[in-house]
C-alpha cells in the first residue's frame, strides 16, 4: 500500500478518506478548513492513495483539542481503518509511519483514546494493547487515555479534571462538538431540528478553538451528548437514532 501525507499545498484535491464521496459536501469542506487550521500546529493526516477508510491523523499533544496534560508526547486523533482496507496490516504501517515521525521529532510517546470495550468512533483497545499501549489515565464515564512510552523513566499523560470528571450544569440535552469529525457539519443540524419539531431541550455547543477544547467537560470533544447534566455518548446521531436514544433515556428516568 502506498501512502499520501495530506498538506496545506495539496488539501484541496485530495480525498480525506471519510464516508464522503463527493469533496463539495459540506461535511468535507468543514473538516478540511479544520485541518487546514492545525498544520501549522504540526498536524499530521497520512492516508492511502486508494479511497475509502484508511488513515491516521495526530499532533503534537500541546495542540490537541483535548482536555489531557501530555506535554511532550504526540496525541493520535484518529486511526481509522475498516470496510476493505481491514485485515491487511495497514493500521500497523500507519502507525508505525506515527511512531517513527514522532521519534524523528523528539517525542516521549504516543497517547490516544479509548475505552474498555470498544466504542464507536474510538481506537480499538484490543489493538492498542496489542501494540504495546496501556491505559494511563480514565475519566468517570469510561474513556480512558493509553499511552504508548518511548523510554521508561517518561511521565504518564493524564486527563484534565474537568475531562477527569465530566458533567454539565445544564438541564436537557446539551451536546458538545467540534469540526474534527465531518459527520458533524451535516447531522448536529439535523439533530437540533428533530429536537425542535419533538419539544425536546437541546443545545449545541459548537467548540471552535484549541483552549475551548483544552477546557471542556469532556475527554471527548469531537461528540459528546449529555443530559440533565450527566455523559451519555459520544457516538453519532442521526434523527432515527437520536430520538431512539431519548426515548430509552425517559424510559430510565434521565431527562
């Protein structure tokens, strides 16, 4: 497999590797202006050069939009590999392509998110170990931060405590969000207006700089849902699975 690093020079023409297909969907727009915004913070984005699912994007974790103390290490934001590239050894390539950039660049390790159990839209902790990480640090909803050290006498990374413990003040529904994930661009919008046509509180909460990021209730800022205050998911919603997921939440008495 070959690979393409994603560049300020070439972000217009290149495919980001995401469920889009079509580059003027508004999904695709949004998150290559997100991007365009962190190469000069040393983002990273290495993709296949064929289409589809393939890909890893990381920076330097004194830039991540995440509430994590990792001074020194390089935070994976994302490493996504299914459909027809799994099975092929391309998430080992590309993370060893991470590996070797970060210790090019004098780095102590590796951090990423993860869980337990695998959770949509988070590295699969079975890999994760697999390759070496362990968990260095966990937040009281269960997303937990592994590290992958370079040396043995390197600190642990560790959560913010406003991510350490995540909870809102806010009554309703109240969702987090940045434009990290393209998927947000087109379907927050769609889960407000469901909300609004179903009389159900909700609020947006559109995160659009490093320190918000840096600062929030969450581990998770690419998507986080709360209600009446408390974590609920950071998994995607469309209309159908939103109004599903307040549906069981009613049932179990929250909001």
């Amino acid at each position: 497999m070959e690979y393409i690093r994603v560049t300020k020079e070439n972000l217009e023409k290149e495919h980001i590797c995401c469920a889009i297909s079509n580059n003027k969907d508004i999904q695709v727009s949004s998150k290559k202006a997100w991007l365009a915004d962190r190469f000069d913070e040393g983002l990273v984005f290495l993709k296949s050069v064929e289409r589809g699912k393939c890909f890893i994007e990381y920076l330097p974790a004194e830039n991540a939009w995440n509430p994590i103390e990792a001074d020194g290490y390089m935070y994976i934001d994302c490493l996504w590999v299914s459909g027809s590239f799994k099975g092929h050894g391309y998430s080992n390539d590309l993370l060893g392509a991470c590996i070797e950039d970060s210790k090019k660049k004098g780095k102590q390790g590796l951090c990423i998110l993860s869980s337990a159990k695998k959770k949509p839209f988070l590295a699969d902790p079975k890999f994760l170990k697999y390759k070496g990480f362990t968990v260095c640090d966990e937040a009281d909803n269960g997303i937990q931060l592994w590290y992958l050290p370079f040396s043995a006498d390197v600190y642990q990374p560790k959560f913010k405590d406003c991510a350490k413990h995540p909870y809102v003040n806010d009554a309703g529904y109240v969702l987090y969000y940045t434009s990290q994930c393209p998927f947000n661009a087109k379907y927050v919008q769609i889960v407000e207006q469901t909300a609004k046509e179903n009389g159900i509180s909700f609020r947006a909460v559109h995160i659009e700089s490093k320190e918000q990021a840096q600062n929030a209730p969450t581990p998770i800022t690419t998507y986080a849902l709360f209600c009446d205050g408390e974590y609920l998911t950071n998994e995607q919603l469309n209309d159908t699975k939103f109004l599903k997921l307040v549906r069981r939440a009613s049932h179990r008495s929250i909001c």
